[in-house]
C-alpha cells in the first residue's frame, strides 16, 4: 500500500524542497540530503509506487521506457559514463529501505568501494 505523505511523495507535490538536477512528466532527479559519494543523486518516477517491482508490475510501458529512459539521460549529463558509476536500489526491509517509494541511488565521481 502506497503511503501518500512520504517524503518523497511531498517532494513531488512540492510541498518541501530538493535540490533538482532534472524533472519531466514522468520523473524527478535530485541531490540526495545525506550524500555517499561526491555525486549522489536520486532518481524517482512519479507514477506512485513503493519499490522497482512495484513500479515494473504496475506502471504503464511509457512510465517505465520514460523514467529510465531519464536515467540515462542524467548518466549522460553528469558526464558520468566514462569514469562509471553505481546504481543503487534499496527494497523492503531486508533491502534496508527508509523510503517507501521507489527510487534509484545514482553514486559516481569518486572510487565507490565495494558493497561490503
Ligand atoms: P533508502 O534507504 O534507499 O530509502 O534511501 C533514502 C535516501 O533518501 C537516503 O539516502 C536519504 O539521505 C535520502 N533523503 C531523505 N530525505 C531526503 C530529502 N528531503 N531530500 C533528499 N534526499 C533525502
């Protein structure tokens, strides 16, 4: 069940601010609050959904090509490609997710490290 007053939901009605590095109809990417990595930003559909499955069982095809679609278009205005770069996504408990609605970690810009 979706929760409608998460934090990200509220980024989306605008009801608290992001720093944004890109949004179209379909998709919302900005700074995260509590950076990992010189670059880290999230990426998140609009369409509202908890996590990837949700979003790929639910959303229609032109929300899903849409968003990652955006994905690399962010990849690619970061410059980013060449040096690489982490996606993250976090699901569920076991998955160590603190907001419930989906969302992709884009890391880069220095060494990532290993997962653990
Ligand atoms: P996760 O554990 O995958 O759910 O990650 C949630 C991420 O959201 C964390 O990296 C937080 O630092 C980030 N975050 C939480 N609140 C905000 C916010 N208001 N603006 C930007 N990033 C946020």
């Amino acid at each position: 069940m979706y929760d409608k007053n998460n934090i990200f939901a509220k980024i989306l009605r605008k009801e608290i601010p992001c720093d944004k590095i890109y949004e179209d109809e379909f998709s919302l990417f900005f700074k995260d609050i509590n950076p990992q990595a010189k670059i880290h930003i999230l990426g998140i559909p609009k369409f509202p959904c908890t996590t990837l499955s949700d979003f790929l069982n639910n959303a229609d095809n032109e929300n899903i090509l849409s968003f990652f679609k955006s994905v690399q278009l962010v990849i690619s205005n970061l410059d980013i490609e060449k040096n690489g770069y982490r996606l993250i996504t976090n699901s569920g408990d076991d998955g160590g997710q603190e907001v419930p609605h989906f969302h992709l970690h884009i890391l880069a810009g220095e060494k990532i490290g290993r997962l653990r």
